[in-house]
C-alpha cells in the first residue's frame, strides 16, 4: 500500500475531477512546478496507484441502449467450472464487465445489447451457452443514478 502526503492527494484530486488536463495545468491547479508534478505522476504509476488513463464511451450515443446485469452461480461440483467459465465469458465481445463473488452468486456479467432483440439473440445464442451455469438472473438497467469513479482524497 502507498501512502499519500497532502501533494499527493491534490494531484490525484485535480486529476480524478479533470483528467484532460495538461501536467502545466494539474500542477498549477496543484499548487506545485511542472516538473514537481511530473516527477509525482510517474512516482503514483509506479507504485500502481494511477493505472492508467482511459477514455469514458457512452455506449448509449453508440447505439447500445440495453444493459443487462447477469448474476450467475455455477455448478460448482465441476472442478474447472470458474475457469471453464470465465475463459468462455470473455469471448462474448457484448460482455463488457466481468466481477466474480464469494457467496450465491459466482459471477455477475454486464452485457450491453443495440436492443432488445438483439440482447434475446445474445443471451440465447452466447450466455446460455456458457459451461457450468447452474442459475442465472437477468437485472435490466434502468437508470444509472451514481456512478462515482472517484475517491473522496
């Protein structure tokens, strides 16, 4: 674990509200030099604390208006059924999010679907036929009310 000093936190503060912003910008918004604030990004990185920087896609404005929470349980008398399982999930490309649990529910997917033809046709054709379902429960997104990212630094 990395422990953060107050230069740290503003930084990753700065950075968690705009992650656009120019290294001249994070570190004047930061209150510390460019270099200073260079030398401390790469610093972060290293440790694993920043892994990276990414792009947000709305997959609404891509045509993709169906999101679908699956929360499976697996057959769990078959010894290679998480694996088994997971290898097969990753294959299906409208799989975007895969989580796995300890309790009921092993597995929980997040399918995005154009519709919800389309979602029927991957969920007949590419989720049941996954190995080792022994249940599985659809959850239909509705709306997403908060979606918080960032950490309270």
């Amino acid at each position: 674990m990395h422990s953060l000093d107050d230069t740290d936190r503003r930084l990753l503060r700065q950075l968690q509200a705009d992650p656009t912003l120019s290294t001249a910008d994070l570190a004047d918004r930061a209150g510390i030099t460019a270099p200073t604030c260079w030398r401390r990004l790469e610093k972060l990185e290293r440790a694993g604390v920043i892994e990276g920087m990414e792009a947000a896609i709305d997959w609404r404005a891509l045509g993709y208006a169906v999101e679908v929470s699956l929360r499976v349980t697996l057959d769990k008398t078959e010894r290679a059924a998480f694996d088994d399982f997971l290898a097969a999930a990753r294959e299906v490309a409208e799989v975007n999010e895969i989580q796995t649990f300890l309790g009921r529910v092993d597995v929980r997917l997040n399918v995005l679907a154009r519709d919800m033809a389309h979602y029927q046709e991957i969920y007949r054709s590419r989720i049941l036929t996954l190995p080792h379902i022994a249940d599985i429960e659809a959850l239909m997104l509705v709306a997403t009310v908060q979606n918080r990212e960032a950490l309270p630094l």
